[in-house]
C-alpha cells in the first residue's frame, strides 16, 4: 500500500482523514494499491482563496521569468520520466511505452506554453485623431479551474495547467483519481522550479462537489474540461449561469474514410495501432471506417491479422502492446457494445470478449458491417473495438462521417488531392488527418465542434483562451 496521496493547496501538501479517501486500483491486477485524499468543502474552499492570492502573485512574474521556471518543470519532469511512467502504468494500465510517450509529450508541452508565454503580443490600432494613441493588452483572465480525464491523466491535465501558468494566471487543477499520481507529480515539479505558492493547487474527490462549489465560486474566472459530453454539458451550463468562460473538449467518435486508391497496407499499419493504443480509450480514436467497396475485403483481412499479433497484458511487460482498460466499467461497456452489435446483425471477425478473469483486458476487436443502429455505431466505444463498414461513393462516406453529433477528429486515405480535398472541406470535425496519423502535439490546436465541445487547447492560439484583451486610448495631454 502507498501512502495516501495528498491534495495541494497554496503550496502546501495536504492528507484527509483516511476514512476520507479513495482508493486506488490497478487496472491489470485488481488489487489495491493506494488511498486518495478526498478533498472536503473546506479544502475546496480553500483552494479557491489560495488560487485568488496565487494568482495576484504569479501575474507580477514577468513572462521571461514565467517561461524560466515553466522550463525548468519541463526538465524535472523528463529527469523523473521512469519513476513518472512506471507509476502511470500501474495505475492507469497502459503499456510502459506508452506511458513513457505521455511523459515525454508533457514536458514538451510544457516548453511550448512557456515560449508561447513570452509571445503574448497587443496591437497598435491606427486613431482617427491626432495625438490619441490607440493599442490592445493581452492580460491573464483570472483563477482557472481545470478538470482532467482518466485516459491521459498526465498530458490533458499539463495542457490546462501550462496554458494558465504560461498566461499568468493561477490553476485549481482536479485530478484524475484512476492515475492520481502523475497529477501529483506534474504539481510537484511545477512546485519545485519555483512557481508562486498558490499558483497551482490541486484536488481530488467529488466531481460534482468540485465543479458546482468552484464554477460558482467568485474568484473563479475560467473553466477547463476534458471528458464526456454528457458532463460537458452540465458544467458549461452552469459556467454560462455564472457567466464563466470556458473550454470544453469532449466526446469524439472518428470516422476513417479509406478510398479505393489508398495505400492499404500503410492504411492498415498506422490505423490498427492508433485504433488499439491506450486500449481504444482516446477521445481521437479512429472508431468507424468506412471502406470502399473495392478494398473493402483486402483493408478487413490486413486489419484483422493487425489485431491479432496485438499481444495484451500488463503494461509493465516491454512485450505487451496493449494493457487493461483503465477500470471495470470501460470493460462491462465494451462488453455490452459487442453483444448488442453481434445481436444486430454485425459480424465479429474477432476478439469480443474479455481476456482472463484478472484485470480488466479485453482482445482487440474487429466487427465488420455493422448496423447503424448498433451502440457502437451511436455512442463513443472508448475501447478497443474497431466498427468496419464499405461504401461505394465519397458522398456517401462523408454523410455517414457528418451523421453523428460528434466532430473531434477524423482520418482519411487516398492518394487523389481532389478526395483530399472534397474530404477535409467536407468532413465535420475539429481535426482532420490525412495518409497519417497527426492530431494533439503541441504545437497543434485541439478542439472539436458540434457536441464534441467548443474552444481548442495548444498551437499558436494556445493561450488565447486564458486571456483577455484590454483596449487602451490614451490621449495626449495638452
């Protein structure tokens, strides 16, 4: 058993009672393996007044010495990698390789918000009258509060957590309770490079109870969600009653459009392993393909030889490609997905059923003409089922991409740019990626449209969302 993992709260670690805590389990082997301090309303509330007085301090740290210390918690982190990703894995599940890529990814990010934070330009406006000078500041808007997914509990959390810091502004960050201990870590290095008491706090616990205190609550000015759109809704609801302004990145279910003159074999390689990475559980997964008629069978054969030389198990074997899903209810979902497909009408080439009865691994899972009307088909499967269907005409693909209310990230082979063309003009999603695989690095704005929420984090707009703009005419005195 770990010590309990702690809250931090104005630059101090804080335990709960331990008949307040949460345990923590590992995805592979079910056992215990932790507890979690469970943040009260008093720590809540305290939270929320030490992020008001992190803030008024951090936002008088010049954007040089900001990106200073950001830099330095980047290099921390990536001097603490092993200790970091081994603790993910066994927490969250994923495979150690993975784990290690999550870690990289978040140093890196961290390096790009704090250069992006020295680059927060206004504008110089042209007056109408001469001797009245005209121009725009960009300020940090205020306390922000940040809630964090399970599936990447360490590379979301550092988006929210990077992009205020970077703005200068302070963060309340809600962790991820499935893997809390890289949140505690990603604080931790923040901490010790040096960023101000009360700048970055960090809860666990009730995610009900921190939302409606902290979106209500009046120091906060900013809110940040990844996660489900069901639970997006509600907390831009109530950060619209509150008048707050928010981002929020959620569901995705992303359609694959592969044409007749793609290059199969390439299509297959890169798809199959983003299909089954993280065990399907990435809000970018590739989810629906839809295959023409003329490959169709070819794509399925490649696709399904793909799926079963994935080896699955625990994440701490360098030979495993996939863990187990992150906990027991991802993995009743995907079962149920699969029944509910099959007795459809869908056919399962393979997989669909769990793997053992320790930990929660599923196989990787193929099914192939699959009925619209199946779950799989309407809701996100956030597992690692992959839905396979053919079409014969591009206008067809694109209607059944556009046919749900998702829109995060969608994918598409061919090697005609007039497809290309027809299909990223065509196609409703955030993000559209072509003849690869590239969506969420760093340098790239991430967000989705219709119910897969509004607002994008990272790339060169990476801070907007933490900052307001101040018109300022000044008048010369005569």
């Amino acid at each position: 058993m770990m010590e309990q993992i702690p809250l931090f709260i104005g630059g101090v670690w804080r335990n709960t009672h331990p008949n307040e805590s949460i345990p923590v389990v590992n995805p592979a082997t079910e056992e215990q393996i932790g507890l979690i301090a469970k943040a009260s309303l008093t720590d809540i509330e305290d939270a929320a007044i030490a992020a008001e007085k992190g803030f008024a301090a951090w936002k008088q740290v010049s954007a040089l010495e900001r990106a200073t210390i950001m830099h330095k918690a980047a290099n921390l982190i990536r001097e603490r990698a092993e200790h970091i990703a081994r603790t993910l894995t066994i927490e969250h599940g994923k495979p150690l390789a993975e784990a290690m890529g999550e870690v990289g990814a978040t140093a890196d990010t961290i390096d790009w918000h704090a250069e992006e934070g020295r680059r927060t330009y206004g504008r110089v406006i042209p007056s109408r009258a001469l001797g009245v000078h005209q121009f725009t500041l960009m300020e940090p808007i205020g306390p922000v509060v940040g809630f964090a997914p399970w599936n990447f509990p360490l590379i979301q959390a550092v988006k929210k957590v990077a992009g205020a810091l970077a703005a200068g502004c302070s963060i309340i960050l809600k962790g991820a309770t499935e893997a809390p201990t890289c949140a505690v870590e990603l604080v931790k290095a923040f901490a010790d490079a040096g960023v101000s008491p009360g700048a970055v706090n960090l809860l666990f616990g009730d995610s009900g109870q921190i939302s409606e205190h902290l979106i209500a609550h009046p120091s906060i000015r900013k809110v940040t969600f990844t996660g489900s759109t069901p639970v997006g809704k509600k907390l831009a609801s109530l950060a619209g009653l509150h008048m707050k302004r928010s981002t929020m990145e959620l569901g995705g279910h992303a359609p694959v459009i592969v044409m007749d003159d793609a290059d199969i074999a390439t299509a297959v390689k890169i798809s199959v392993a983003a299909k089954y990475r993280n065990a399907g559980q990435v809000c970018v997964s590739p989810t629906r393909f839809l295959v023409h008629s003329k490959v169709f069978d070819e794509f399925v054969s490649r696709f399904v030889d793909g799926a079963r030389a994935i080896k699955v198990g625990d994440g701490l074997d360098p030979q495993v490609n996939m863990g187990p899903m992150a906990h027991r209810g991802r993995l009743k979902a995907t079962e149920e997905l699969v029944a509910d497909a099959v007795s459809q009408g869908a056919k399962l080439e393979t997989g669909g059923n769990r793997v053992g009865d320790r930990g929660y691994f599923f196989e990787p899972t193929v099914l192939t003409n699959v009925p619209v009307t199946a779950l799989a088909m309407i809701d996100e499967p956030f597992g690692p089922i992959a839905l396979i269907n053919s079409f014969d005409d591009i206008d067809e693909a694109i209607k059944e991409a556009n046919r749900l209310p998702y829109g995060l990230s969608a994918y598409a082979y061919t090697r005609s740019l007039s497809s290309a063309n027809k299909l990223f003009n065509g196609i409703e999603s955030g993000a559209i990626s072509i003849n690869h695989h590239s969506v969420a690095l760093p340098e790239h704005p991430f967000g989705g449209v219709k119910d897969s929420g509004y607002g994008t984090e990272g790339g060169p707009g990476a801070l907007d969302a933490f900052m307001t703009t101040k018109f300022v005419s000044l008048a010369s005195v005569l």
